[in-house]
C-alpha cells in the first residue's frame, strides 16, 4: 500500500509518501526542489553518477514512520544539499524547513 499526503511545517506543505513493501518500508518528504528520505536513498549514487542533476537529498536510517523520518538526524546529505547548509546530523524536520524558506525567499 502507499500513502501520498501533506504534512504542515511551521507553515510550510511538504509532501510525505509512505510506501508498504514486503518486509520494508520506504518514507520519504519532499519539499518543491529536494527531499529526505529513508536509509534505502544512495547518497553515493546521486554524488556521483547523478551528480550533474544537483540533487537535494538526505537519508535517515532505523526510521519507520514520516515522524520518525522528520525527528531523526540526517547520516548523509548530498554535496548540493552541503551547499546549502545541510550536514550529516542535522534533523530531517530542520532541513526540510531550510529548504522550504530558501523556496520562498531564493536571495
């Protein structure tokens, strides 16, 4: 089963998908030009082979609920989300509302 729906931060509409697979399960929140997700995202990956795409991205691991996945620290970030001020530990939620804001106000 999957669930698309949005969730409210500080003000700000992100979108959470809640995907129910066999044996896992895959979470993620996307604001308009990025996102977090659970520990099945392959940072290298997008650092790499996908580099050119610039991609806005973090992973949490051990999450198993969109709660859990905004609470939790960030143990990897993409180069582009660095550029950004994203770190690896910074809270999902926190990243998230930077990106929301720099949306609206992309001074």
């Amino acid at each position: 089963m999957m669930n698309v729906y949005p969730i409210d931060l500080s003000g700000y509409t992100c979108i959470a998908v809640d995907v129910a697979l066999p044996k896992t399960r895959l979470l993620a929140v996307q604001s308009a030009t990025g996102y977090i997700m659970c520990g099945a995202l392959d940072i290298s990956l997008l650092n790499s082979r996908l580099a050119e795409r610039k991609i806005i991205a973090g992973r949490a691991v051990g999450v198993r609920t969109i709660d859990e996945l905004l609470d939790a620290p960030l143990e990897s970030v993409t180069t582009e989300a660095e550029s950004i001020g994203w770190t690896p530990g910074i809270r999902g939620r926190d990243a998230l509302l930077c990106l929301c804001r720099r949306e609206a106000d992309p001074r």
